[in-house]
C-alpha cells in the first residue's frame, strides 16, 4: 500500500492510513479533525508555535500565558485551569515531548564523608579515592594470602617396630638421650610411657619434652 497525505485539514504527514498517529488520536478522544480555522506546526499558537516545546534554560515557556516555569504540569492546573492532555492537544504538542526543563527531577547530591578517612565528597561514592584504591591493594593482598596453601601441621605419631626395640634393650644412660630423640620427633609421651612400664606423670617428672611451652 502506498503513502499519502493525511486526511485531516492542513496535515502534511505522510502515512498509509487514512490518519497520521496524531489526528487518529483526536478523533478516538472525540475531539474531532482540526478545520481551517486550526493552527498547523510552525505557525503562531497563543504565546508560543503549535506543535513545538519551547524550552531554554530559563524554563518552558508556556503557550497559554507567555512565561517560563521549570515545569508546565502544576501550572497549567493552577493559572489556566487545564490539564496536561488538554494542553498538548490544544497547541499540538506530541505525547514524546517533556513540558519540563531536562534538569529538573535530578536528584542533588550532598556532601559526605569518606568512610574510611573522613575527607568530605561531593561525588558519588562511600570512598575517596585514595581510599578506594587502598582498599582494592588490601582485597588483593587478602585474596593472596588465602590462595596460598596453609601449612601443614606436624602430627603426633606412635613407635615404629625397631624404635621400641631400640627403647627395650637401651642401656640406663642411653634412655634419656633417646626419650628426648623420640619426642623430638613427635612420639608422643604416653607411647613411650607404655612401653617402659611407667606412668605419665613420671615421664613428665623425669623426661620432660625439650620442646614443652615452646609455642608451635
């Protein structure tokens, strides 16, 4: 189907429909089809051109009353007595297009402190940036730390076969020698009580660890 014109007076928009999105708009809310007498883009509508937003920096200008306001919504209610609908469909003002200044509604960021050493921001974030970036090298230096393997702790272990024959056929002064030896390597107290017929409370007595209260 080819394109064509729209249907409605002074409507120079091309569409394959009988009406552009806009007119067929006004006729669903029963406002009918503007007539010759009905402004057209570019020309002078009140105080403003219909069919475009005037908007600066000083605000919106207003096609009903010529002044500027942040916002036209509540003021279109309270001076004119109009809702936003009736506005736009009064000076053809498209649905896509804000009646507010672009900066309204921003939100305003206070001033705070940095979390970690108090300097004042007026920028988005809990951290300065010196403070940010040492936080990321004490991450870094943790996720190190816990990547690397822990070590190993040496465990208690029992008599081999030939260090209880050992321990069996010592002579006298050679037991306190290799009592010590044994502990040293971790033989515990208790085995080598067993073996020699005595009490743990003699070992502690007689044969103290060397290495007793020594931290590990």
């Amino acid at each position: 189907m080819g394109m064509s014109r729209c249907g409605a007076f002074g409507c120079t928009t091309e569409t394959a429909d009988p009406l552009c999105v806009f007119h067929a708009r006004r006729v669903r809310r029963g406002l009918g089809l503007p007539t010759v007498d009905d402004l057209r883009v570019g020309d002078p509508s009140g105080h403003g051109v219909w069919g475009r937003v005037d908007r600066t920096a000083e605000g919106v200008l207003c096609h009903e009353c010529g002044q500027r306001f942040a916002s036209l919504g509540i003021h279109l209610a309270r001076a004119h007595e109009l809702t936003v609908r009736v506005y736009r469909d009064r000076h053809g003002i498209a649905d896509e297009e804000s009646l507010a200044v672009v900066s309204v509604g921003r939100p305003r960021r206070r001033s705070h402190p940095c979390g970690r050493c108090g300097t004042i921001l007026t920028v988005p974030g809990k951290l300065c940036d010196e403070c940010r970036v040492t936080r990321l090298v004490e991450l870094e230096n943790r996720q190190a730390a816990l990547a690397e393997p822990r070590p190993v702790k040496a465990r208690w272990r029992r008599l081999t076969g030939e260090e209880r024959d050992d321990l069996l056929r010592a002579a006298p002064e050679e037991v306190g020698s290799l009592i010590a030896s044994l502990q040293r390597s971790r033989v515990t107290s208790a085995e080598i009580a067993a073996v020699l017929g005595r009490s743990q409370k003699w070992m502690a007595r007689t044969h103290p660890r060397p290495d007793w209260g020594t931290p590990r």
